[in-house]
C-alpha cells in the first residue's frame, strides 16, 4: 500500500496540541510544508484526543487527504486514506446510568471550585470519550493560558482527577490530562495505544510517536512508553521540526 515511500514500513504519528500545533491554534505554513515533505518519505499520522472537527480547525479543512491516518479521540474514529475505520462508543460501554452518575458529580464538583473564572462547556460529550475543564472550553486563549498557570500551582485537574477515582472506583475508567485546561476519561485500554490497534496489518518496522504530554498522567503517555514505539518527547511545534530533520536528516 505504501510503496511510493522511500521507507514504506516506518510511520510517524503525532500528537496535535503542543506537537504539530500551539494549543488550540493553528498549524503553521512550515510545519504544513515539512510534513508534506515527510510524507514522499513515511507514512504519516495524528493521534489527538480532541474530535475530528478540533483537528480541522488545527490541520486544516484537508486533514483527511494531508495525513494517511487520522485518529481522533485516540482512534476511537479513525480514517485511513480518507476512509472511516471501525469506531466505538463511549455511552454504548459505561450506559445510561452510570453516566449521568458521573456528570452530576463532575459538575457539582465544579459548581464549588473557586476559580479566577469560569466559563461554558464544563462537560463535552464525545463519541469515545467525555472531556472535562473545570474552567469551561469556551475560554479564550488569554484565560486558558491562565487558566494553565494556575492548575499548575494549585492541582486543580489532579484534585478532580482524584476525587473521580475515589467516587467511580467501581468503573474501569482512566483519566487523561492533556493540553491546558482539561482532562480526558475513557474506558482502560481506550488511550492513545488504542489507535496501534489500526496498524496491526500494516507490518509496519518502525513506528514513532512525538507528543508533549508524555509525563506519567499526561495524555501522550501510554503510547510513548508502548513497547512496539519508538517516542519522542516535544515541547513545542519547532521541536518536533528538528527531531525530523535530524531523523530523516536530507530526505525531508
């Protein structure tokens, strides 16, 4: 399938936010230009926790037809070559119930935080996965910038993320912090390792990962300590451009 590469068993997934992009902003023209290049070389891939739709105001209205694989949600919705894999559903496997036991208490939690501010959508319900922060998504980039800071004095994701573990113990659950402002839950076994589960019959000899969250917790890190991974930590977009070059050196 991949021989018009020049190293057609080797591919390199990324991570969007923080990897191929500032958080929650856009790719740049170089990073575009360079992972055009890489292509004629490797297949290429994104795995990101965000939907589909995050992904495209990132990378592009041409995601699907720029990257071999897309996979969002950690893979749970994937594409190959512009075509949807088999996905999973979230609601389908923690039910009704259960679910509504968790956002009650996800957001009364919240309702008692004190934070500098709050804004909207505390809860964004995904197809594999919900998203939660406790400032609320619809934050400008000046109050998640922020918001980041202060999480990082005050702990106030790990604090949630505890209290969670405490109270839905019962269910097989992980918790995922990643980008600025929130944190992922999902099923164990449903993190970014889950998107390998495409690759399986590709045969593929080297696989790499570049990803910014690969801190024990974050959300890059299943996937970068796997086994058949070869990872890369980033912390910025400019990072993950010179791990490339001095990888593939004078072929991209």
């Amino acid at each position: 399938m991949w021989e018009d590469r020049k190293h057609p068993r080797t591919i390199c997934l990324f991570d969007v936010d923080g990897t191929l992009t500032p958080p929650r902003r856009s790719a740049t023209p170089e990073v575009k230009a360079l992972l055009k290049r890489l292509r004629k070389v490797c297949v290429i891939g994104f795995v990101g926790g965000s939907d589909l739709s995050k992904q495209v105001e990132q990378l592009g209205p041409d995601v699907l037809s720029e990257f071999d694989y897309c996979f969002a949600e950690n893979g749970l919705t994937a594409y190959r070559l512009g075509e949807q894999l088999a996905s999973q559903s979230f609601i389908q496997w923690i039910g009704e119930e259960d679910y509504k036991k968790l956002v009650n208490f996800v957001l009364n939690y919240i309702s008692d935080l004190k934070l500098p501010q709050k804004r909207g959508t505390f809860i964004e319900f995904r197809n594999g996965m919900i998203n939660i922060s406790p400032i609320g998504r619809n934050c400008s980039h000046a109050e998640r910038d922020a918001f980041e800071v202060y999480d990082k004095e005050h702990n106030i994701r790990n604090y949630l993320v505890n209290a969670l573990k405490e109270n839905f113990a019962h269910l097989d659950l992980t918790y995922s912090i990643g980008g600025q402002i929130s944190f992922d839950v999902f099923p164990t076994g449903w993190d970014k390792t889950y998107a390998l589960r495409h690759l399986e019959d590709q045969n593929f000899d080297v696989i790499h990962f570049f990803g910014d969250k690969t801190f024990e917790g974050g959300n890059d890190h299943e996937i970068y300590t796997h086994p058949l991974v070869t990872g890369h930590t980033v912390r910025t977009p400019d990072d993950t451009m010179r791990i490339l070059t001095e990888i593939f050196c004078e072929e991209t």
